[in-house]
C-alpha cells in the first residue's frame, strides 16, 4: 500500500511539472507575440531552450544580435539557417572572420543553393576575388530561378569573359541559356560566342529559345556569317521546321512560298506591324494575304528576311503574287537593303504593280564583293499622284537564285 502510495505521488508530481512546463511555454509564446526586445527576452526567460526566440530577439536587437544569434545555433546546431543570419550579422558588426566561419559551416550543413549564393555574395562584397571564383560556381551550379545576378557579380570583379566562363559558369545547360541570354542583354555577343558553342554541342528544344535570341542579336550587328551557324546547327538538330541554309549554292530564303508558320527569328520572315493593314497565312493555296484598310501609313514596311548573299555573284529575285482592288500604280514594293547605310541592291527598281491577274515580277542585282548581310523588304510607299491603296495582295513566295549566266 506504502509503495503505491508512493508510485501515485510520483505520477501526481510528473503530471503537475508537466502542467507547469506546458503552461509556462504557452504563457512565453504568449508573452513572444508582443514582438518587442523587452518581450522577447521575457519569453527567453520562461523557455530559454527555444532558438526561434533568439532568432527573433537577434532581428530586434542589432546591437546584441551576434551574442542571439550564436545562442540561437547553440541550441540548434545542424540548422543553416541559423548560420546565414549568424555569418551576415558577424559581417554588419565588422568580424569578417566569424562572419566567415559561420557562412562556411552554413555550407558544409546544407549542400542546396542558398548557403552557397550568401557565402558568394560576402567574399564578392570583400572583392575576395580568389574565393569568389569557387563560391560563385557552386552557388550557380545548385541554383534555380534567375541566376542574373550572380552574373553581374561576375562582370563586375572581371572584365575577361574567358575567365568568367572557366572560374565561374558550370556545364549546366539551363545556366549555359541564362548565362547567354544575360551576355545578349548586356551587349557582350563575342564573350557569348563560346557559351553559345557550349549550347550548340547539346542543343535541345529547351536551349533553342536562347540560341534564336543570339542568332537575332548577331544579324542585328551585322554578323550574318555567324549567324548563319547558329542558325544551321539549329535546323540541323530538328529544333526549327527548316532546312539548312547554303549561300554558297543559291539556297539563301527561308520558308519562300509561306508554307510553315513563320517563326519570327532568325532567317525567317518576320511580320511588321502596320496600324491599317491585316496580314493573315493562306493555308490553300500556301500564301500571304495581305489587307490594306486605304488608312495605312504612305510609307510602311510589311514583311522582312535577313539574307546572306554570296560574294560578288549575279542573282534574280522573283516574287509571285496577284493583287485584289488595286490599280497599277499599287506602291508595292520589294526592297534588298544591305549595309549599314541600308543601300538598295535593286537600286528602286523593286516596284511591284497592280493589276487583276496573277503576276510574276522578277528583279536581277549583283551582290557586293564580300559576304553581304542584306534584308529583303516588301512593304508599301505611295505613289506620287494617287491615293492611299483599298484592296489586298497575295503574296505566294519568292525566289532567290543566282542568275543564269552566271555559271560559277
């Protein structure tokens, strides 16, 4: 009886130490949520084993958030967390040593992205530039999202593209596209050209965004040579719905007669918007419906194509196409503008009448004597003397070849 007694006392006292501890740590996450020093430290009081509440005291009290925040990873070894904010407040109070320590043992913790991308940024705010250089590859080779600021810290210790991509970008495709498409934004197209290379040695559906993006800054600049690989690799792998291209031997136009959706980039056909004039895909007959509402602007580009033209050789343009509610005198016109300066190769001649039949015009030009970039326009200027056109055109393809006598 004596011993049950005694065994029921014991339960009673366990019990009511238990009710004591519950209700004193109910009562400190009460007194926490007044979320003031004075609370916080109440509440550390009445549960001094919570890190949370020296996390939080740490966020209140800078002058004391070092002390908080290492009592914080006391209580807590194995959480990063804790040694992220330990490392930054170390760093805010000037002990770059322990700022340091704790970033590295926050890596050693966790292997994912933002232990490394903290550690990258305070070596990078040190210009630390040897430690920066590893740090930021690992960051970059955990990361996910958007990985351009990384880059700008990048650019921003080195000038030297080579070094950047050898110390720094690791062989992931997604941050080989974001690191191109981040050169493309910034101007940089020669340091893209071996990232671009990288992509191109792998190419897949999800790399095919930024190798366009690329290929379109190259032709923006004049580097049609360059980007005619882009653009060839690309075809090459299936990645777009066209065949190679081949200067060299007359196979300069891409998707001539409409017959795929244009894509919009590149060595496709690009469509200009124009206030006053619809422009709609024949499916059958493959063509280009082109409306005019008689308000368009008296000078207006439509379609265009980047070409790449052979050096010096004789060529013959041709467009096929037939005309709706518009008299001879159309203002249609083809243009091929090469240049800087956007010289004319048709030298105007590129005019293109109306009339109710289908037609065929054709334009004979000789290319420059070295590798010419040149865009093929076709667009409309009113003619002197008539009124803006009401009608529509039908464009069903041009061609591009070299011309007959020229037998090289």
């Amino acid at each position: 009886m004596w011993l049950g007694r005694l065994g029921g006392l014991a339960i009673t006292t366990v019990a009511l130490v238990g009710a004591y501890w519950s209700m004193r740590l109910a009562w400190s996450d009460w007194v926490y949520r007044d979320d003031t020093p004075q609370a916080i430290r109440r509440a550390i009081r009445l549960a001094p084993g919570n890190p949370d509440y020296y996390r939080e005291l740490a966020a209140l009290d800078a002058a004391g958030s070092v002390a908080a925040l290492e009592e914080a990873a006391r209580l807590d070894p194995l959480n990063s967390g804790i040694r992220i904010e330990l490392g930054l407040a170390a760093e805010s109070a000037h002990d770059f040593h322990k700022a340091e320590a704790s970033l590295l043992d926050a890596v050693r913790l966790d292997k994912t992205f933002p232990p490394r991308w903290t550690l990258s940024e305070f070596y990078f705010r040190r210009r630390d530039t040897e430690r920066f250089w590893p740090a930021v590859k690992a960051a970059l080779a955990t990361s996910y999202g958007d990985a351009a600021p990384l880059f700008h810290n990048c650019w921003t210790l080195s000038s030297d593209g080579r070094e950047i991509m050898d110390r720094a970008i690791p062989d992931r495709l997604d941050i080989l596209n974001q690191y191109l498409d981040y050169l493309i934004g910034a101007k940089l197209l020669a340091d893209g050209a071996p990232i671009a290379g990288k992509l191109l040695a792998r190419a897949d559906q999800a790399s095919t965004g930024a190798l366009m993006r690329y290929c379109d800054r190259l032709l923006e600049a004049g580097r049609g040579p360059e980007a005619l690989a882009v653009w060839n690799t690309v075809a090459e792998r299936k990645l777009i719905p066209y065949a190679p291209l081949s200067p060299e031997f007359g196979r300069s136009l891409t998707n001539p007669a409409f017959g795929t959706p244009s894509i919009g980039v590149g060595f496709d056909w690009r469509i200009l918007p124009a206030a006053g004039i619809d422009v709609n895909r024949l499916p059958e007959p493959e063509g280009i419906d082109i409306g005019f509402s008689g308000k368009q602007a008296e000078r207006c580009d439509i379609l265009s194509q980047y070409v790449l033209l052979a050096p010096g050789r004789e060529y013959v343009l041709s467009v096929r196409y037939r005309v709706v509610g518009i008299d001879t005198e159309s203002g249609l016109t083809c243009r091929l503008l090469e240049g800087d300066n956007e010289a004319d190769l048709l030298e105007n001649s590129g005019r293109m009448p109306g009339g109710a039949a289908e037609s065929v015009r054709s334009f004979r030009f000789t290319a420059p004597s070295r590798v010419s970039l040149a865009r093929l326009v076709f667009g409309y200027r009113r003619a002197i003397g008539t009124t803006r056109i009401d009608g529509s055109v039908q464009l069903r393809g041009f061609a591009l070849s070299f011309a007959p006598e020229d037998r090289r």
